[in-house]
C-alpha cells in the first residue's frame, strides 16, 4: 500500500507542477503576457543602453585627459 501511495503523491505532485507552468505559459503568450514582456525588454534596452552610454563618456574623458597630458595642453 505504501508504493500506490508514493506514486499517487508523485502524480498529484506531477499534475500540480504542469498545472501552474501550463498557465504561467498561457498568460506568456496572451496579449497581455505578451505586452508585458516587451515592456520588460524596452526597460531592460534602456538601461543597458545607459549603461553603454556612461561608460563610454566616462572612457572617453579618460583618453582625453591622457592625451592632454602627453601634449603638454591644459583643460
């Protein structure tokens, strides 16, 4: 009796997990998972592209000071 009730526990278990990722999958794909999810990625574009953008003028004023100074120029 004890294998049936395993298994049984298992299936219930089993059911459940594909029950909730079966409607996090159905909500994904309905218009509103899915405009949700570009929502998502323009906010995640934006701040890597904030990121790319900081970085490189805080590069960019690096090199210019380094070249300034190798040239004898002032600020």
């Amino acid at each position: 009796m004890g294998k049936r009730l395993f298994w049984f526990a298992v299936g219930v278990g089993v059911a459940a997990f594909v029950v909730v990722k079966g409607k996090e999958l159905y909500h994904r794909y309905t218009p509103q998972g899915v405009a949700e999810q570009i929502d998502k990625a323009r906010v995640d574009a934006g701040s890597w592209i904030g990121d790319f953008l900081s970085t490189m003028g805080e590069a960019m004023d690096a090199r210019e000071d380094e070249l300034r100074e190798a040239l004898g120029l002032e600020r």
